[in-house]
C-alpha cells in the first residue's frame, strides 16, 4: 500500500526522506525552488553539487540534504516549454521517473515533489500536473509491496497549483 497527496506548503519543510529539486543544467543553484532549497540546505549543498558536473533534461543526481529536514535531495533538470513540440511531454516524464528510480536506489520511504518546470520553464501547468500524477501512480502502482517507497506527497506553492494537483490526486 502507498499513499500520494497533494499539499500546499514549502518543500524545504518537508519531513520525508527525499525531495525533489527542480534545478537547471548546472547544478549550481537558481531562482525559484532550487534557490529555496540551496538556502534551506546550507553552503555544502552547493559543494556537493559542484562535484556532479551538472546534468541533462530528464535525467536526475542525488545529493545528502545537509540542513533540510530531508535525508536527500534529488535534483532533476525539467524541459524549457518551448510550445510542445520539442519532446517537452517525455522528457518531463522522463524527470519524475528518474527521480522514481533514485528514490528506489537509495531506499527512501517518503518523498516529495515540487510542480516542474511549471515555474520559470513555463510548461502548461494542466499538462504538467496529468504527467506527474499519472506517471507517479503507474510507477507506484507497478512497484506496490517492492519497494521502500510508500508515500509520495506533491507540494504546491500556492493555491492554484493546490487546487489543479486536488483534481488528480486520490489519496489511496
Ligand atoms: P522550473 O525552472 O522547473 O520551472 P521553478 O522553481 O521556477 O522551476 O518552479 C517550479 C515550481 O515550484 C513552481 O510551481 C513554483 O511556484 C514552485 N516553488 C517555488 N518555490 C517553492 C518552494 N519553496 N516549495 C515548493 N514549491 C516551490
């Protein structure tokens, strides 16, 4: 048995074993949740992420979570929406499985993700939501009763992402 919700809040409060940072390319800090988190996990945050040597669309790296609650943070890199028809679709998907398969590699019980790229990278928030909702349930459903993980919440900044995620969500 799993559980996923949505939820209004800041993800750097999360107490869950992982959460998920909507980076760039470099790794090396930005605006918005990633500039959120860098604060919230102190300095070595930074270091660490200066040794991965940045990382593609799609893909994802874990880190240690230094001062956040969080035991880790998985950092993913979510496509520019550049009109929907650059691969946008699958590579955002693509980011939440990436993201699945660290979680599972570093046996986490608990994990929360931010809405990505639905912020600076502009990716249509109705489309985004679908994809995130129904690629972690299908991950969820395929995986039940095999892996460590067991809840998975989806944070949202403010009340109209809260709202979108609500419709899609079934806490089970
Ligand atoms: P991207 O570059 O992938 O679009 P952003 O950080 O600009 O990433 O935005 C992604 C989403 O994260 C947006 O919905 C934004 O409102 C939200 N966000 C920003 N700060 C936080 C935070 N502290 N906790 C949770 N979500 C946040």
């Amino acid at each position: 048995m799993y559980t996923m919700q949505a939820v209004l809040g800041d993800i750097t409060k999360m107490n869950v074993d992982a959460i998920v940072n909507a980076a760039n390319r470099s790794l090396l800090g930005g605006g918005g949740v990633d500039g959120a988190i860098h604060r919230a996990a102190g300095p070595r945050l930074l270091k660490e992420c200066r040794r991965l040597r940045g990382c593609n669309t799609g893909d994802a790296k874990t880190t240690k979570g230094y001062d956040l609650p969080a035991k880790y943070v998985i950092h993913t890199v979510g496509p520019i929406w550049q009109g929907g028809s650059a691969n946008e679709e699958v590579l955002l998907k693509q980011c939440y499985l990436s993201c699945l398969a660290q979680a599972v590699e570093k046996d986490v019980r608990s994990i929360a993700f931010p809405a990505i790229s639905c912020g600076v990278y502009r990716f249509p928030v109705e489309i985004a939501v679908r994809i995130a909702v129904s690629t972690v349930e299908a991950f969820m459903r395929r995986n039940d009763g095999l892996i460590a993980l067991k809840e998975v919440y989806f944070v949202c900044f403010d009340e109209a992402m809260y709202q979108k995620y609500s419709e899609r969500v079934n806490d089970k």
